[in-house]
C-alpha cells in the first residue's frame, strides 16, 4: 500500500487539482479504498479537497518534495534482456547504490506490488551495473542502456530500478515498491 500512497502524493502534485474518481484510476484503486486514502491524507494534514479537485497543502508539498529528491520520475523502458515484462518502468533512487545488496530486497518488493519482478542497477565509473556483477550489463540493448543513461542523467553512487509486469501501472507500482525499499536500507 506504501506505494499507492507515493504515487497518490506524486500525482496530486503534478496533476492537482484532481478529482477523486481521476485519481483513483490513476491508482488502480477502487472508490471505498479511494474514499479511505483521502481521508487519510485529509486527518494528516496533507491534502484539501474542494469542487475544483484534490490539491497538496503545504504538508503535503514538503513530503512529495523529499519524496521527489530521492526517487525520479517514471520512465517506461523497452523490454530487452534485462526485463521480465510486457510492460517495464524505471525509477532513479538518488546516491543509494550502498543501500543495494544482491537486487533481492528490489525484486521481491516489486513482486508483493503484483510486478513480474525488477531489474536493480547501479551507476558505478561510467557503468550500469547489476549488483555482484562488475561489468556493463546492456552489451545486447546499448540503446535501452543510453536511453536511461540521457534519461536520467545518472551520477557515481545512484540505483536505476526497473519494474517489470503485464500492466503499465503494476510495473510503475513495482518499480516504486523496490524504490522504497532501497531508501529504507539507506
């Protein structure tokens, strides 16, 4: 749920004012569970609602904004060899290439979001590395390699996190599930 509530936040600062029934499909979410995160967000402190839509109050426009500076806009991704969905999306989590072990932790996280799974990289001395391999990983897909790279403009530490699943917004979901979980091993 972590993720919806991310996404949620992300997504009424780039397209607030937004109306609930918006916001929800966005989500993925139904109207109860949709009804709920407002309330939710409402008690926090963090949203107004009125006829023109749902918009960040100044709460709410701090937290997207941290939110914003570790972890990128999503990217939608080419499917190569490095993928394992229809559908891939890519995040950049900022100077946290420490907080990533063997990719697992990723991968499994974007799988309890429903993903196929995720793609864990990090920018290491000019490459895009996956984790306990220490060469460049996109010999076969060198465009999908400088897309990413044009992209997100990475530098020496960052993580590129690609979710994978047979939907675009489980993908977006996974991605952002993995996202987190490498900022809470930070």
């Amino acid at each position: 749920m972590e993720p919806h509530l991310v996404k949620a936040l992300m997504t009424i600062e780039t397209e607030g004012p937004i109306g609930r029934v918006k916001l929800s499909k966005t989500l993925g979410l139904g109207e109860g569970t949709m009804r709920t995160l407002i309330r939710h967000f409402e008690n926090e402190g963090l949203i107004e609602t009125s006829k023109a839509g749902i918009t960040l109050t100044k709460s709410g426009k701090k937290i997207a904004s941290s939110l914003r500076s570790r972890i990128s806009e999503q990217v939608d991704v080419p499917r190569s060899s490095l993928t394992v969905g229809l559908y891939n999306v890519a995040v950049l989590v900022k100077n946290a290439a420490q907080a990533v072990k063997g990719g697992v932790e990723q991968r499994d996280a974007a799988i309890k979001m429903g993903a196929s799974g995720a793609t864990t990289l990090s920018y290491s001395h000019g490459k895009l590395c996956m984790p306990m391999v220490d060469e460049e990983v996109f010999r076969d897909s060198p465009t999908v390699r400088e897309a990413l790279v044009l992209k997100f403009r990475p530098q020496e530490g960052d993580v590129i996190i690609i979710g994978s699943a047979g939907d675009r917004s489980t993908a977006q979901l996974g991605a952002l599930a993995a996202a987190l979980e490498t900022i809470r091993h930070r």
